[in-house]
C-alpha cells in the first residue's frame, strides 16, 4: 500500500508518500510560502536529487495539486497516476476530548476536528485545511487523521487537571491535553522492542527534545503523564518556548512593559526558552553547544537551564509511575547533541543511569547508553513521525 502522509501548517504542506509493505519513503518534501508571494516546492524522490522549483500557490489545493504534479513527473515522480495513492493519512494537532485514537476522515470527524479550533488555532485550522484540499484533488481516496493529542488521553484526572474552578473543565475544558503523542507512543513501543521486553511490563519515560519538546510517562504501554498541557507552552524549556511559569508574571510584564496578555503569550511562544535565556543567541541546540564550549556565558546558562528542567521532570515522572526501567532520548537535540544528554545525566544518576561516556557521543541511531546491568536503561531511540502515521493509516484503511 502505498500512503501519502501530510502534515500542513497555515503556508507550509510536508509530504512523504511510504510504502507501508517495506516501510520505504518513497519520496518526500515540502511545499512553502503557499499563499505568499516567492512560494516553492522542494521535492526529494528516494532514489534521485533532491530539486527545487519556485512556483507561487494561492491556496493549500494549488500546494496539493503541485505535490501530486512532482510525484507523477517524468523525471522527479516515483507513481504514474493517482491511483497508486492508496489512502492518505493527516496529522492533526488537537483531538480534544474526542478522539483518543485515529480514525478515518468522515465529514462528521471534520465537523468535530473543527469544533477542537478553539483549543489550537494556530494548528487545527491548517490540518482542516490541508484535508479539504486533498478530498478535492483526491475525492475517492480514504483519509485518516492521525491526532498529537490522542496517545496522551489516557491521563488519569489527577494528572490532566489544572487547580482552577471545576466549572472552567466543564465549560471550556480546559485541561491538560499533551503533543508530540505521535512520537511518544513510537518511541516507547520501539525502546521496549530494542530490550526485547513487552511495552505492558514496562515504566518508561520519553523525552522528545526538538525544537517544540515533551517528556511522558509511559506506564504498561499508556501516558500517564506528559509535561506539554492545554496548550504545547507548558512543561519544558523549549527553543522558542518557555515552558511552565508563574502565570502571574503575565500580568505582571503586562503592566511594566505597557502590552497586551496575548502580546505577553506571544513573546512566551516566539521569544523566550534557549533563545530568550542566551540573550536572543540562538533557539538552535548546535549554536548554543558550539557557543558554550567557546566560553559563552549566556550560552552556558541557557543548557544548564534548559536541561535542568529535564532532569526535574525525569525525576517526577519516576515518582508518578513509582519507578522507571527505562529513560528515552528522542528528536533533534535528544537523538543528536550530546551535550544536551549529559546535562541531563548530571540531574539522574541516582536513578542508576550509569551513562558510559562514550557511548553518549554516539547520535542519531538506536544505542544504549547505559554500561551493562545499570539499573535503569538510558538510550536514543530516533522518533519518525511520519512512519508511525502511515503504519496507523494502514491499519484504519
Ligand atoms: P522540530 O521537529 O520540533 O522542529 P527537531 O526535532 O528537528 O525539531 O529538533 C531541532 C533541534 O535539534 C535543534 O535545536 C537542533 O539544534 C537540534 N539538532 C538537530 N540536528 C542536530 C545535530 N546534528 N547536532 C546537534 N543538535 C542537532
């Protein structure tokens, strides 16, 4: 079966087509600036060079129909017509309450993807609108949305509440929810299949560190908890982001810099996390290690902030489960920056981690990290989004 996985922002669509039998991408890339002037599509097929063709898209179908045109081309295509499209399957940011596993695209599922717009409107919109444009290029092919949310709807009450007033959960649910669900349930199932053990026996704690980044726990194969909330602002310092605070401070700079909450949150999103903590030096994990290493003070603190919180998190979290038999680095900085790990390893050896020097250098592939008979297994385990979206496709359609 050959899957078309699409993730879609307000102007950007990324694509892979895989073919779920041998797990092979079959080509990949990313169309850009859609709805902007100087838009592109950069277009990767597996066995080929990778091209770029500038070409403006008004709208998320023109991106689509580009897409389809590039997979089919003589010379980039890897299909000769739509009917190798076998079934698409759509990321989708929030589920809500609602979905708690991936379903297939019906009309009434876009009703209630829709009515979930609230709770991510930055995101839900843009996954809407990347299914419509594909239902319009590709009427008759079965789609399937595939939820960040949903891995996390497991949660028990005591770890989705906020202490607010009850009636805010009930009128507005407001509650924790949790991302990057895609990724932790990927990398928990796999880290239990590398130790040959079943993911049901297991306490494992995931810490997805890209740019955006989470840490779950994974008890007998369900997140129990995850440090993303309502919103992806909560829990960890992030790139970009500033994770959890005070929420009094909002008010608070509101008054003293004379702007608006929303601008506040907006500087809380875009200009805070490593970036805002190394004095605007970088939101990039290698700039700051590099600069860290040449002496960079602001560089220094902003790791040692940022993977402080980590290790508090991991440490949480082995209380949540009352245990941990496993710790999982994953994305960006978790699968390559080794710096990155060993801050964190400062803040857990008395789990007994017993992280091998050596072995941590190593990046961007299955390892173990621990030295043999630690007492709780360290390792990198690489996440893939969107193999784990086709793979659930494949077993809706
Ligand atoms: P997202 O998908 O959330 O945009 P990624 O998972 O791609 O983010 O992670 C991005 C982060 O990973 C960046 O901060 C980057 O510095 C870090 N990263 C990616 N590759 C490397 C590498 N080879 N060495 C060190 N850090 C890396």
């Amino acid at each position: 079966m050959n899957i078309l996985v699409i993730n879609c922002g307000s102007s950007s669509l990324k694509y892979q087509l895989i073919n779920s039998k041998s797990e092979e991408v079959l080509a990949k890339g990313l169309c850009e600036r859609i709805g902007i002037n100087g838009g592109a599509i950069i277009h990767q097929p597996a066995d080929g060079e990778k091209i770029r063709w500038e070409k403006d898209m008004p709208d998320h179908t023109a991106a689509v129909k580009l897409m389809i045109e590039s997979l089919m081309d003589e010379q980039t295509g890897v299909i000769h017509s739509l009917e190798e499209i076998d079934a698409v399957g759509h990321r989708i940011v929030h589920g809500g309450e609602k979905f708690s596993s991936s379903v297939l695209i019906t009309d009434e599922v876009q009703r209630e993807v829709e009515e979930c717009c609230d709770l991510a409107p930055l995101h839900n919109p843009a996954n809407l609108i990347g299914i419509r444009s594909c239902k319009e290029v590709m009427p008759n092919v079965p789609m399937v949305g595939v939820f960040d949310t949903a891995f996390h709807q497991t949660m028990p009450k005591k770890a989705y509440m906020y202490g607010l007033p009850y009636e805010y959960y009930e009128k507005h649910k407001v509650r924790r929810y949790g991302f990057h669900g895609t990724s932790h349930d990927f990398v928990s199932a796999r880290a239990a299949q590398i130790l040959g053990k079943d993911r049901k026996d297991l306490k494992i704690i995931v810490c997805h560190l890209g740019n955006g980044a989470s840490v779950s726990a994974v008890k007998n194969g369900e997140s129990v908890d995850t440090s993303m909330g309502l919103t992806p602002l909560e829990g960890l310092i992030m790139g970009t982001r500033s994770g959890d605070m005070d929420p009094a401070i909002i008010s608070f700079i509101s008054k003293k810099e004379q702007i608006s909450a929303e601008e506040v949150i907006d500087i809380c999103n875009k200009k805070s996390g490593v970036l805002g903590l190394s004095g605007g030096l970088s939101s990039d994990f290698r700039d700051l290690a590099e600069s860290a290493e040449a002496g960079n003070e602001s560089a220094k603190i902003a790791l040692d902030t940022y993977a402080y919180r980590v290790g508090k998190y991991i440490g949480a979290y082995a209380a949540a489960m009352n245990g941990v038999d496993a710790i999982v680095f994953t994305a960006g900085a978790g699968e390559n920056n080794s710096q990155v790990r060993q801050l964190i390893g400062q803040y857990i050896g008395f789990l007994g981690t017993n992280i091998d020097e050596e072995k941590n250098k190593l990046r961007g592939q299955e390892v173990i990290l621990s030295n043999e008979g630690s007492k709780v297994v360290t390792m990198i385990v690489p996440t893939d989004e969107e193999m784990a979206i086709a793979r659930e496709t494949e077993r809706l359609v």
